[in-house]
C-alpha cells in the first residue's frame, strides 16, 4: 500500500470514527440540556444599561406557573465582586426573590441591567412552575466588569 493510499484511509475511516468517540459526551450532554448566557462574554467589560441574553439547548420556556416537562423560567444571579462566587440555589426551597435573584417568570430570554461601575459574577439557573432550581440546569459563572 502506497503512502498516500494509508494517509487517505486515515483520513477517511480512522478520523471519522475518532472525532465521533470523542465529540459523543458534547451531543450527550446537549440533549440532555443546557443552560448558558449568550452574552455578555466571560470577561466582557460594559456599561449601564446592558443586555444579558439568555441561552437554551434541547428545553424550552414557560412562564412561572406553567407546569411543562422540559420546560422552566431562567433566574439571574448576581453578586458584586471580583473574585464573587455565585452559589447553586438550595434544591428544596424555591429560589430567593431579591436583588441577587431575578426571576424571569414571564418567560423571559433577556433583560436589560443597570449595574453600578464595580465587577460582578453573573449565573443563570432554570427554575421550574414553582421557583425550585432544575437539577443540572443551569450556567457556568460568568464575570464582567461594568464602567462608569
Ligand atoms: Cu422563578
């Protein structure tokens, strides 16, 4: 076998099945569902007022209230800071209702924020008709640095 007939092989069957192995815990992972802020990025510097979109894999919105499978309503958490953590929301009790837990019971996928200049840690987590955290349903911790 040539050289190049070995290198077309690899090319067409080893790759292929490579890439599959490797790439099937993603696919798993998104059917399964995901929740993510869109923007803004990890890192991103911005100033008041901003918007924070909300992202959703494989489930769907419905306003609080709403009792749907695979459905929920996002909830913002944010806490000031720059090396803030942002806690996961106890799983047996709804999620706290007060400026560092937004509800976004009408079915919501952004909001508009006026933040004071500072850092803060942001996390979205997906809640069900009753407020209680969905397991695994949520983002990772984002921060940005808000100006003046
Ligand atoms: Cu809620």
């Amino acid at each position: 076998m040539t050289l190049f007939l070995l290198a077309r092989r690899l090319v067409l069957v080893v790759l292929p099945v490579v890439l599959t192995v490797t790439l099937m815990p993603f696919y798993a992972s998104a059917a399964e569902g995901r929740v993510y802020v869109i923007s803004p990025e990890d890192g991103a510097t911005v100033s008041s007022p901003f918007v924070v979109r909300f992202g959703l894999r494989e489930w769907g919105i419905a306003p609080a209230g709403v009792d749907h499978p695979k459905t929920g309503h996002h909830h913002l958490l944010i806490q000031r800071g720059r090396n803030a953590d942002v806690p996961l929301p106890p799983a047996d009790e709804p999620i706290a209702y007060d400026d560092n837990h937004r509800h976004f019971g009408g079915g919501q996928t952004e909001t508009t924020m006026n933040l004071q200049p500072g850092f803060y840690a942001l996390r979205l987590v997906l809640g069900d008709a009753n407020h209680y955290p969905i397991e695994s349903m949520h983002s990772h911790i984002i921060r940005i640095r808000v100006t003046e």
